[in-house]
C-alpha cells in the first residue's frame, strides 16, 4: 500500500503551477526514478517512494535533473564526514543531548498552513567546550531527511531558518568552523532537495553585526540573497505567526520543552532508517559502470583535502 499521502489543496495548487507536478503521472515518476537508482552499481540509499518523490519535487521533476541531485545528495554526503558518520544515529547520546536542550526547535504549523516549515537555531544555547558545532549541523540534517519523508510543507513550500543568536559568545562564532559552514551550506543547496526560503538572524549582538559580513561569505550566492540579520526583539514575529510559536518566544505553542519532546518522539521513530542510512553512500569505483549523469552531478564540491570549489551549476 503506498503512503503517500494526498497533499493539501493549498500545497497541490503550488506543487502543480511551481513544481510542475501532474497528481496522476505521480507514481509512475517515482518508479522512473527508483528503477534509474536500482541499476546504478555505485549507489547504496534509500528507495522508498516518499523520499524519491521529495527529490522530484526538488527538481520540479525533471527527471534528469532528479537523478543529477540524487547522486549529489549522497556524493557530498561522503565528502562532509564532520556530519555524516557513526554518530549519526536516534540514540547517539550527543545527538539526544543537543536535541533535549532546545538547540533546534522544528515549529509545528496549522494544517491549512500551506507555507514552508520553519526551524528555531538557538545558536547560543549550548556549551561549546561540550559540543562542537559539527555536531548541532548532524542533529539539523537528520531533521532535514525527516522532512523529506513527511513534511509536505517542506518539499513544496521550502523551509525557512529562524538563527537566534541570543546568548552567543566570542566561543560560539570562533566555533562556527567556516570550511565546514561552507560545505554544508553547499550540500544543503545542491544536494538537499528542499528549497532554502530564507535564513533570519535574530537577536543579533553588535559583536555579531561587526563580523557578519565576512561569515556572509561562506555561504552560497543564491543563500546570501535570502539572510536577513536584526537585533530588534520582535523581528521574529515578522517571520513566523506568533500562535506557531513556544512560551518562551512569546507564543502560546506549548513550551520549548513540548517542542523538544515532540522531536524525540519523532525522531525516535525514524531509528530504523537512520542505522539502515549507515550503510547508503557511494562506491566511486563502481561509477563508470553506472548511467551516466550530467558529468558535474556526481563531481565533489570540495577538493581532495577538502577545500571548497565551485560547483558548476546547470
């Protein structure tokens, strides 16, 4: 029986004049795409039809253009190992630890709400001689893959991030590891296949605003044109719906801790795919007998040590 599951009226008129989407031709998409995956000898992931469907929809389903990014999706994955490794699981203790301190907080919407999914970063909530930042950015993709699979808001709409820089310390933006804010933006752009709406700042202490523009740099060109920085406390209400927000926000969505335990549960529920995730990837030197894909798809962003280099862009 499939799950998916029939979009929202709002959500199917935005997937059908942006996305290009045909509600009809949609299964028989799915299975274009996962029959091209299931010959490729050099991939190991994931086939289930709700993760594909997000990569069509990513591609406004464009069916090359969906093998192209699902390549990318686990090529780039490999070349961040910081993120993408043997911690990333539903019980890694670390991971648990960070999503119980409100770090990330993912904002439940009203079901009419056809807009894009929005998460709180509170940039300054944790302890930087505990964690590193690489390990915030694993809880975050995790959520990112969660969304793949079932936030609708997300794959048609987009996501938007929230950056509350309440709290932050010189420890904090020394921590940020700029290579890899680099590199993970550049997944999250390329390879990732929901659409980046808009990073916000909030909070924003003057230390901060003296070094944003050089952090600015780190980020795609398409991502720049989306940030937004300011240190008004209500800057916030003029992003998300107040009702959408926790008690501590000013909202009357429950708690930050509601919203952690929420996350818990739901994460939790993903285990399996996470521990099945621990074995997908790429075996470059089974590519060549593989379809060929546009020659830059399955191309690393980073060079050999990992310094970042432009990905050309179709």
């Amino acid at each position: 029986m499939s799950a998916l599951r029939p979009l929202k009226p709002a959500l199917q008129a935005i997937a059908v004049e942006e996305l290009n989407e045909v509600p009809q031709r949609v299964p028989a998409d799915i299975e274009a795409l996962r029959e091209w995956v299931l010959k490729q000898p050099h991939l190991r992931a994931c086939t289930d039809e709700r993760f594909l469907l997000a990569f069509l929809r990513g591609t406004k389903f464009s069916l090359e253009r969906a093998k192209a990014k699902f390549d990318r999706f686990y090529t780039l994955q490999s070349s961040i190992p910081e993120v993408f490794n043997a911690r990333r699981l539903a019980t890694d203790p670390v991971v648990l630890e960070i999503l119980r301190m409100g770090v990330l907080l993912r904002l439940p919407l009203a079901a009419d709400d056809a807009g894009p999914c929005v998460t709180i970063i509170r940039a300054g909530s944790y302890d930087t001689s505990k964690y590193k930042f690489q390990d915030i950015i694993r809880l975050g993709s995790m959520f990112g893959e969660i969304m793949m699979f079932e936030d609708e808001n997300a794959t048609v709409s987009g996501y938007v991030e929230i950056m509350d820089m309440t709290g932050v310390t010189g420890s904090h933006l020394f921590a940020l590891q700029p290579q890899l804010l680099s590199k993970f933006s550049t997944y999250a752009d390329e390879a990732m296949p929901t659409r980046q709406k808009g990073i916000h700042f909030i909070n924003v202490p003057a230390a901060f605003e003296t070094g944003f523009n050089s952090l600015r740099s780190f980020f795609p060109a398409k991502i720049k044109s989306r940030i937004s920085v300011s240190s008004h406390p209500e800057a916030i209400f003029q992003i998300v719906r107040r009702e959408y927000l926790p008690q501590e926000y000013g909202g009357t969505r429950g708690t930050m801790r509601d919203v952690s335990e929420a996350m818990e549960a739901k994460l939790y529920s993903y285990g399996p795919y996470f521990e099945a995730a621990q074995h997908f990837g790429t075996d470059e030197k089974l590519r060549e007998f593989g379809d060929r894909v546009p020659s830059h798809s399955h191309r690393s962003s980073f060079g050999a040590v990992g310094s970042f280099r432009k990905l050309e862009i179709d």
